[in-house]
C-alpha cells in the first residue's frame, strides 16, 4: 500500500511540475527567438535607410555600418539594387543559392520567412531579407545571415535553471509525499501489526491512538477497545469451559461411585438398563476429560502466541517410545499391532509433555478405529535447512479409513464420524491435536494412507 501511495502522489508531484515547467520552457525559448528576431530586423531596417540614402552620400556610411556590424556579430550582410547587383558585401557571397533566393524574394517584395522557435541546440545560420523602398517601390535588398548561437545560449541557459528548478520542486514534492505517506500510513501499519497479534491470540493488544488523521485516530482507539472485549471475552470462556468441566468432576465421581455400587443390587432384567447408565456415565467422564485438555490446549496456545514459549524442546525419538511401550498393551488388547520405524536424531519445539499428548491422540484413534487385526505404523522425517529445519511426525494404519467428504471434518470440535458408533470418545481428540501443533507453527494433516487406512500427519518445526 506503501509503495502504491508513494507512485500516486509522485506521479502527481510530476505531471504537476511538469504542467508549470513545460510552458515555461516554451515561453522562455518563444521570448528568446522574438528577440533575436525583432534585434535583426531592426539592423535590417537601419541597413535599409542608409541604402535609400548611398546615393547622395555615394554609400560610405552604409558600407562603414555593414562592415562595422559583420565585424561586431560574425554575420554576413549584403545589400542589392533593384538589379540584383550588390552594393555592399560583407562576410556574404551574392552568388551563394539561398541569397540568390532570398533577394529574389525581396525584390519581388514578398514577405520574409521568419526563423522557427529556436532551442538550445539551434545552430544553423538564418537569412533575414527584405527589400529596399517604400510601398510597391522596390530600389533594392538587404539579405542578413544571422548566427543564432547567442540566443540558442541563453534558451540553454534560461532551460537549465528552470530544469534545476523543477528537479529542485519534484525532489521537495517527493520528500513531502513521503511524508504525507508515513504520516497516514503509520496508524495502517499499526492496525495491520494489532490485528495480526489478535489473530494470533495474543490478549488485549493494542495500538498507538496518536498520529494520523483524525479518522485513523479514532479507528486505533475503535480497535483497541475491540481488542479488550475480544481478549475478555476469549479469557471468560476459556474458563466457563475449564471450570465447569473441573466442577463438574465431583458430582460424576459421586455418580459414578453411586453407579458402581448398584452393581451388585441390579436384578437380570435391568442389567441392560444399568450397561448402558455406565456407559453413558463413562462418556461423560471422557467429555469431560476432553473439555478439560482442550481448554488446557487453548490457554497453552494462547500463551505462546503471547512469545510464552520458554525454549522448551523434546527428543522426538525418545517421546515415541515412551509412548509406544505405554500404547502397547492396550493395542495388543484390541488386536491392533503397533510398529515403530525410527528416523533422524531431531529436537522438535515443544515440550514432551505436548508431544506425548499429541501422539497419545494419534495412538488412541488408530487402535480405536483400525480393527481388530490391523496394523498402525509410527514413524517420523526430517526436513528443511538448518534454523528452518522441521520434523514429520506420521501415524498411518491400514484399518478402514475415512472417506473422502469426512477428511475436512475430522478436527472439528465434537465431530465424530458414523463408523465410530459404539466406540468411546469425545470427538475432542483430533481438535486438541491440531490445536497443539499449530500453536507451535506446525500444522496437522489427514489423507488416505496407500493401499488403505488413514494416515495423519503432524508436521512441527526443529529448534
């Protein structure tokens, strides 16, 4: 926006020098040329008298004039009777073809071309000519070489202090310009820096209300106070959620207690009845359970949007055979095989606490939703240069997959999807997950794995 703002005003700041300098030039260089021209047609009229006047002074004065002015300015003059002979010459062959033509012309008492605009680089020779008499009575011509080398000097001069003048303009207009540039664009650059910081949760970030126009002004302060409410209001129901989920936990442990103490006092014909009340109270017990880790999941990434993150890192291939040899024996129990293929030496940018946590969600829905008789492989790469190098981590089963339309929908919150009927969970798991990585500038990812099954990925970066 910068740089737009900046061309705008700069091509305004030319065009609106350019608009005062070009006529300028033009009027300088049309007042030079009428200058020059009115100068020798004034030495022709003067040229012209005294020929009227040759033949009672037997045209010593014309000659002194005309050798005196050739001398003076470097032109050549020569003057005609009505014949075409000359009766003076001065640095001016009579015989050359553009003379011949141009007393012919004044002769002939047609009127003299006048020179074009000169210019600073004009350098050709212009004849002036006119004739000798008064009205139709022609007793002879002038024809006048004029140099314009003197006036073409001056336009260059003349040019040149206006040209250093207008650079002199555009240079102010263009520091003005960038100027009025920081000056509105300042508040823009601080709004765009808040609504970053918002987005990336960092709580009640505020900008400068002072500098610029009024209008940004009260758009700073707007957003500051958008800023709170937004801050208050994430901070309120990151703990209704925790709160209500750990005050909830007492009354179920009560009712789950309750619960099993029936167990035993249940006739046959309300076994049924009382499965299902346990299961429905075990459910509860995963939500919560669920709830809880979420909101624990939210306010760790807000506090690392913050720049909370403390240095921390794990031992990728140490976190995952710790969690391996825990998930073991609850794999073996559901018929699932759990297989490990190591990979780099890799320090991801998290803590082990995270990192279990995530590849606990992983385990717990391959050998949850594989089969019986599947296997779910573990595995991880590394990738990248060095201070951009990143780890992926991959937990693939060749269990019965999702289909296509639910890969999208997987980590939504409470989403579970239709082949996970009569399995628990709190449909929490994958949100968590996801929620963890890209807190930490990873992201988490769902695709068919080859030759079937699922296959997530979650991709974290290396200190």
């Amino acid at each position: 926006m910068r740089r737009r703002l900046l061309l705008v005003l700069s091509a305004f700041s030319v065009a609106t020098v350019a608009a005062f300098a070009l006529p300028l030039l033009d009027s300088t260089a049309a007042e030079r040329t009428q200058r020059f021209v009115l100068a020798r047609t004034a030495d022709m009229d003067r040229f012209a008298a005294y020929a009227q006047q040759a033949d009672q002074d037997t045209g010593t004065a014309l000659a002194e004039e005309v050798r005196a002015h050739s001398v003076l300015y470097g032109e050549g003059v020569v003057v005609v009777d009505r014949s075409g002979r000359p009766i003076v010459e001065a640095g001016l062959d009579v015989d050359d073809p553009g003379v011949l033509a141009a007393v012919d012309a004044a002769l002939r008492n047609q009127p003299a071309a006048r020179p074009e605009r000169l210019g600073p680089g004009s350098d050709e020779p212009v004849l002036f000519a006119r004739p000798v008499g008064t009205g139709t009575q022609v007793e002879g011509a002038v024809v006048l070489r004029a140099s314009p080398a003197g006036a073409a000097a001056d336009i260059a001069t003349a040019w040149t202090a206006i040209l250093l003048g207008a650079l002199a303009a555009a240079v102010a207009f263009a520091a003005l310009a960038l100027v009025v540039a920081r000056w509105v664009l300042r508040p823009v650059a601080e709004l765009a820096g808040g609504v970053r910081a918002v987005a990336e949760g960092h709580p009640g970030a505020h900008v400068s209300p002072r500098g610029g126009p009024s209008e940004l002004r009260e758009l700073a302060t707007a957003f500051n106070r958008m800023s709170d409410v937004v801050s208050t209001s994430a901070e309120q129901q990151r703990r209704l959620v925790a709160d209500t989920s750990h005050q909830l936990r007492n009354p179920l442990a009560a009712l789950r207690l309750r619960v099993d103490a029936l167990d035993a006092h249940v006739p046959d014909d309300g076994r049924r009845t009382y499965r299902s009340t346990l299961a429905e109270v075990e459910r509860l017990e995963s939500l919560l359970d669920g709830m809880l880790d979420l909101a624990s999941a939210e306010s760790r990434a807000t506090d690392l949007a913050a720049g909370d993150a403390g240095g921390e890192q794990a031992d990728i291939g140490t976190v995952v055979a710790e969690q391996v040899e825990l998930w073991a024996p609850v794999a073996e129990r559901a018929g699932v095989r759990l297989v490990v293929t190591d990979g780099p030496a890799a320090e991801v940018a998290c803590s082990a606490s995270e990192l279990a946590q995530l590849l606990d969600v992983l385990l717990d829905n391959a050998v949850k939703h594989a089969g019986a008789t599947a296997t779910a492989r573990v595995g991880w790469t590394a990738a990248g240069t060095p201070g951009a190098r990143r780890v992926r981590l991959e937990v693939r089963d060749d269990g019965p997959g999702l289909p296509a339309e639910d890969l999208g929908r997987a980590t939504q919150r409470f989403w579970r999807s239709a082949q996970a009927n009569g399995s628990r969970g709190s449909g929490l798991g994958l949100a968590i997950a996801e929620r963890l990585a890209t807190a930490r500038g990873g992201a988490l990812r769902l695709a068919p794995a080859p030759g079937g099954g699922l296959a997530v990925t979650v991709e974290l970066p290396c200190l």
